[in-house]
C-alpha cells in the first residue's frame, strides 16, 4: 500500500518568518479531497483535514494512505458550514467492497461495487426511515496523529444504494478561520493548490508564499495548480 506525503520545510529564515505570521495570526492548513458518485450533497464538501500552523515547525510531512472507512451521520438536510459527525464509523475497508447499514447502526458485508475503484453502502433500514448523510472517511497521519476523517458526503434514502469513488485530487490552503474537519465548504477561503497523487507522483513539497500566503511548489518539488479564493472546491476536486 502506497503512503502519499505533502512536505513543508519551515527551516530556512524566509519560511520561518512566514510561519511565524501564520501562527501569530491563527491561520490553519485546510485540505481537501475529491470523490465520485451519485448523490453527492450539493452544497459543498467536508473539509478533510485541519493543522493549525500552531502545530508546526521545522520539516513537516503530513502522510496519507488510501485506507477507508465508511461512515453515517443522522442528518439528511445539510447546509454549507455543517459539520459532518461520523456518528457511525465502520471497520476499515478495501476498494471494490460493499457494506450495509442496518436499522441499529451497524455494518454487515454488502453487494461489491460495480467498479473496483468503489465502495458500495446500501441503506437497509425500513421504508419511511429518515435518508442520512453518508461518505468515506481517509487516513491521514497529522501532527497531532493518525486519523480517519471525513472527505465527501452523500444522501442516501432508506432501501437505496449507492457507490463512493475517492479520487487522489487533493487541494490545500492556508487560511484565517476557525474550521474543524467535516465542516462543509463550498468554495476556497484562500489561495492555495491543488495536485493529484498517482504512481509517479506520491510526494509533494511545497512552500508558503510571502504576502498571499498561499501555497505552492517548493524548488525542485512536482508542479502544483494554483487556485485563488473563491474557487468552486467541487469543480477543483473533480
């Protein structure tokens, strides 16, 4: 299993005093994470991961390993600046797998997917059950540790099925808020970058620019696309 890293390197005198506005002024490292499939909620994405740059110094490698986990929030009304609660979090599962969710929250094997790139989840509470708000949550190593969070969100009625496709779009900023992961984002607050994990590209090294503070490739790194603020997270994501 392939472990994907984005790097930062705060060591040199120019990028420790960019850190150090950053954390003066309780700017945070939003990343995000693309998805496929029917059903999507249509009012953004859950921010996938937050780092306050109060947790960093020196070299930073935030690590993620596609590892997934699928879980359900009983909520089905979901509102830009949600947060999404993992209420129900089942065992880790592989691409290609398919589970279902049954009336008293928890998992059973499911039907595989169509497709190996997916999982599966059918709703297996009766008819009349309020829909719920499902998704996949990936594993990503952080300063403060290794964790399973939310990166897509899907409506799903009782007695349907759908499938989730995660995608290795990744898009980072750094930003002025107060965000948690799972909270529901429609646009970029900042400028920041996107790039895709692949085969030849499973690391990223990048840099904080001076004035915009947005993100970009450090000397020598794989190119990343800029985005500006106000982006459309959904369209950069795919």
């Amino acid at each position: 299993m392939t472990t994907f890293s984005i790097d930062f390197d705060f060591t040199s005198a120019e990028q420790k005093k960019i850190l150090g506005y950053l954390q003066q002024n309780n700017y945070q490292l939003l990343g995000y994470k693309g998805a496929a499939g029917a059903g999507q909620i249509s009012v953004g994405v859950p921010t996938w991961f937050v780092v306050p740059f109060g947790n960093m110094f020196g070299e930073v490698e935030i690590d993620y390993t596609p590892l997934y986990k699928v879980y359900v929030f009983n909520k089905a009304n979901i509102a830009a600046y949600t947060t999404i609660q993992m209420q129900v979090l089942s065992n880790e599962i592989e691409l290609g797998k398919g589970l279902v969710f049954n009336q008293d929250g928890s998992f059973t094997t499911g039907a595989a997917p169509s497709s190996g790139t997916a999982i599966s989840l059918k709703d297996n509470r009766k008819s009349g059950s309020p829909d719920v708000t499902v998704g996949l949550a990936g594993l990503v190593n952080l300063p403060s540790g290794q964790q399973y969070l939310p990166f897509c969100a899907f409506n799903l009625p009782p007695q349907n099925s759908i499938e989730m496709s995660p995608l290795e779009t990744i898009c980072l900023m750094a930003a002025r808020t107060d965000l948690k992961s799972g909270n529901v984002q429609a646009v970029a607050s900042a400028p920041g970058c996107s790039f895709t994990f692949g085969d030849s590209k499973v690391n990223y090294n990048l840099m904080i620019q001076d004035s915009t503070y947005a993100i970009e490739s450090a000397p020598g790194g794989n190119p990343v696309t800029a985005i500006s603020s106000g982006d459309a997270l959904k369209k950069i994501l795919g």
